[in-house]
C-alpha cells in the first residue's frame, strides 16, 4: 500500500516486499501516557535524510526523531514548527523562513539556519525518492535566525515539501558517523534507543527530555513494530499487544472492528489504468483518443470496488483528489459503465474486431489483472500480460516497456501531482507525452495568480478527463486502527498518523 515517496508506486514495491516482521510488544494498550505501541507495514531505508528519508507509510520513523522545518495539523493544514514565520518575495521565487531561536539536537549542537541549509541541501543531493523536489532550488543562512530558498521559477509545493521528508532536519554534526543510517540525531520529540531495537523489526524510542515543543509530546516511550504479513498484524491487535496499527487489507476491518478497535480513514491513492503512450508512438491505438475513452467505459468501477476493496473506497474518473480545488464530482460520471458504446467507439477510430494491448502483471495482484483483462475482453482488446517480475515493476514501467499498466498512485497536492504525472518531465509520464494545452495550463498554474490557478486546475482535470490520459478506477481507503484505550485524529494527507495526533484516553 505504500507510494513513491510515499508515493503509491512504492505501495506497490512495499505490497509486494514487506520488510521483516513483529517484535515483542511490552507495552501495548495500557492507555495510561506511559507508552504508545504502533504496527508498522514497512521500515525505513535509512535514517539519513540524504538517503532513506520518506513520509508515507515510514513517517512515524522520522518524524519520532527528526522535526521538519513547517508542520501539519491533523486537518492537513500547514503551521509553524521550527518556522515561526515564511513568506515568499513578489514573483515567488524567494521563500524566507524565520526560525526559532531555542532548538538544539540531541547530541548538543545548536539547530540554527547553517544545520537547517546543511538538511536542505543533503536532502537535495541524496538518493531519497522525493530529493529530485528540491532540485534547482539554492538555499542559504543570511543569519542564524534566517534561511532563504531560492529557485528559478515558482513552485507551488515548496511549502507543503518543507513539511513533510524535504523538510526534515538532521544534525550536521552526524553527517559523517559511521551509524549514521541505523542511529539518527535530530531535534526530535523521541530518541531512538539502539541498544533495544532491531533493525527492520523493532524500533523503540524514549521522549527527547529536551524537546522544544514538550506540550505535544504525550507519551514517554513509543515502540514502532513492523510486520511482515496482514495474519501477524491482526493477531496482535487481537492480543492487545499494540495502540494502534496500520491495516494493510480493507477485507480484515470487521475483523479489526470485532475486536474493539476504531477504524479511522482517509482516501490518499487511486487505482486504475495509466495510459501512458498518448502518442501512440508503441501501441499506435493509444493515440486515438476515441481507444482510450472506449477503455474508460469497458470498467465496471463498482463492481470492480467491491470485488477488490469490499467496497472500501469511492469510485473517480480523476486523478485529482477530493480535496484539490480541481476536483469535479461531475466529472466521475463522464464515462459510464457500456460495454457496447465502448466497442462503437472502438469501431469509430478504426478497430471494429479489437486490438492486443501489451500490459504488465504482478502475482501480488492477480485478482486485479484478471478482473482488468476480462473487462476488456468485453469490449475486444486482448490484455497481453508479461510478469516482469517485482523488483522491475516500477523499472519497467519508467523505462518505458509498456505502452500502458495497471497502478496504484498516491493523489499529491497539486503541484505535485502535475510533476508526479502530468507534466511532460513527470516520472509517471514516461514517453514524456507532451501537449500545448497542457503545458499553457500548467505554466498559468505556476505562475498566475491564486484565481488564475484555481480555474487552470480546474481546466486541467476536465480537459484529463475528457482527453482519457487515465483510466481511474476509485480511490482506496486508507485504513488505521486504534485500541479503545487511545485517541486518534488521522490527517487526510498521509498513508499513517502523525504521532503528534495520538493520545491516551485516560
């Protein structure tokens, strides 16, 4: 269920892998403040920013031990953290952060601008997924209180980026320790504490004693979990062995719920089809716009919502979220479910008897490709699948091999969004299909005004819609649970809980 950055492409890669399995649990469900368990899907990489750093599913990890320069409340709003204070000059391509002057790491040194430049920087010149978020852009220490970051053209995302892993501050002094991936010094509300915990398995930590922000830290140790399998994860939770856990398969939550728990959920990924060669430079069919809205209307989401998600979810025609100013309800009734309008259409572009679509398989998701290929089966176009295998999944896909695929993406802001998908340098747009009306509305999103860019996005999501780039199928709850002995507000705008947002009932 994990994406690539989080992003949902290593949803993907994490489904198909999950790391190690579940440790002890000593302190699970005592609800007192003393001790917050957590079950976790997936371990970090790393703790080097510069190298493993991530938010999705892995942002417990971090965020237990590193502050990020802004913060998001459990609504998903932006708010000061080590930034008191950010403003942008007059074309947007300056941001200037204050920071606060009373944070130092848990090693001693003092968190000032030059740590934060130093964070920024490694970040940017690293290997983790997002680093390329932050490429072009300079970053600089005017004083100790001041940072700046300068790039060569707006980017809408930047201060949604310093909240979550670009943001993400590590003690400079710690760059070069030799356990620099396995023992982590931030300014953090917890501390690792390497001597109990086994790496991949078991993470326990213990409250930073001199945490800045000591009002939002509510509990005094917190141990993070990670299991390998759905099967192990509910027979902890059955055995009261954690506060809360991260439910990996929807199918297992009236399991969850009989045992007493409360699900909370939010909707952060779509599944479907990426028709990815628009151009028709591989499958020449995929240039016709009339063969990709007939493929639109060969997929029966509802059906294909219960049968994959027990009805878990909503359906969608869009790549944008619910929460994005592009977003159209009207829009996810553009394509109905009609096997004969779709083969009409397919006849009017030219291909009465159907076409042989080249796609890729994973046996993690068998159900998935079986469902998609008999669904156009319905319509006259033959799925021919190849299995590249797990570790080249997403390889291939980029490569590109596939003039189309079924995937699982994480819905991101905005800005993000484009350049994760749309935009003709994108990552999910690999033959880097490329359109004037696209490219004129991307520019007036980055550079036009708020109410230019509100109705570009818009504009945008219609004209994806009606063009077919996609084939959405819905959007896949995500699903957290809690023991009743702890409160939870899960923010809508990432795979796991803030720890910030957890906190005992008694």
């Amino acid at each position: 269920m994990f994406r690539w950055k989080a992003t949902a492409a290593l949803a993907v890669a994490a489904a198909l892998t999950l790391t190690a399995c579940a440790g002890d649990n000593t302190g699970g469900g005592d609800g007192e403040g003393s001790q917050l368990t957590l079950g976790a899907i997936a371990a970090p990489t790393s703790y080097d920013i510069g190298a493993g750093a991530e938010y999705g599913n892995r942002s417990p990890f971090f965020q237990a031990v590193f502050d990020t320069i802004l913060q998001k409340n459990a609504q998903g709003e932006i708010e000061p953290w080590l930034a008191t204070d950010w403003e942008y000059n007059d074309d947007n391509t300056v941001l200037t952060l204050t920071l606060r002057d009373d944070v130092s790491f848990t090693d001693g040194t003092k968190l000032d601008a030059d740590a934060v430049v130093q964070s920024l920087e490694r970040f940017r010149d690293g290997t983790s997924p997002q680093a390329a978020t932050l490429a072009g852009k300079e970053f600089a220490a005017p004083d100790a209180t001041t940072v700046t970051i300068t790039q060569a053209a707006p980017d809408p995302s930047l201060v949604n980026l310093l909240s979550i892993a670009p943001g993400l501050v590590e003690a400079p002094s710690s760059f070069d320790n030799p356990d620099v991936s396995t023992n982590p010094i931030g300014s953090g509300p917890y501390i690792l504490d390497t001597a109990s915990s086994v790496t991949g398995t078991t993470y326990n930590y213990t409250a930073n004693p001199d945490y800045w922000n000591k009002d939002a830290v509510t509990y005094e140790k917190l141990t993070i979990n990670v299991f390998d399998d759905t099967t192990a994860m509910i027979n902890a939770i059955k055995a009261g062995e954690l506060d809360g856990a991260k439910i990996a398969d929807n199918n297992t939550i009236t399991e969850v719920e009989g045992a007493g728990w409360t699900i909370e959920s939010n909707e952060l990924d779509f599944q479907g089809l990426l028709l990815l060669d628009r151009a028709g430079t591989m499958a020449p069919e995929l240039g016709d716009v009339k063969v990709r809205q007939a493929i639109n209307m060969a997929f029966d989401r509802e059906a294909l919502l219960q049968s994959l998600q027990t009805g878990y979810g909503t359906v969608t025609q869009q790549v944008f979220p619910a929460t994005s100013v592009a977003y159209d309800e009207a829009l996810d009734s553009t394509y109905p479910y009609d096997p004969a309008a779709a083969k009409a259409l397919l006849a009017e572009a030219g291909y009465p008897d159907g076409f042989t679509l080249n796609m890729m398989s994973t046996p993690a998701f068998q159900q998935t490709f079986d469902l998609v290929a008999q669904q156009l089966a319905d319509i006259g176009i033959t799925a021919n699948y190849t299995d590249p295998g797990a570790a080249n999944f997403i390889t291939d896909m980029l490569a590109p091999k596939y003039p189309a695929t079924w995937m699982a993406l994480e819905q991101n802001p905005d800005w993000q969004l484009i350049n994760f998908m749309i935009a003709p340098s994108a990552t999910f747009n690999p033959f880097k299909y490329d359109d004037p009306k696209v490219d004129a509305l991307i520019s007036t999103i980055q550079t036009g005004s708020e109410a230019e860019s509100d109705s570009a996005l818009k504009e945008l999501n219609k004209y994806l819609v009606d063009q077919a780039w996609f084939a959405p199928f819905f959007r896949v709850q995500g699903t957290f649970a809690t023991d009743p002995n702890t409160n939870l507000e899960f923010w809508p705008t990432n795979a796991y809980p803030s720890i910030f947002d957890f906190s005992p009932k008694n």
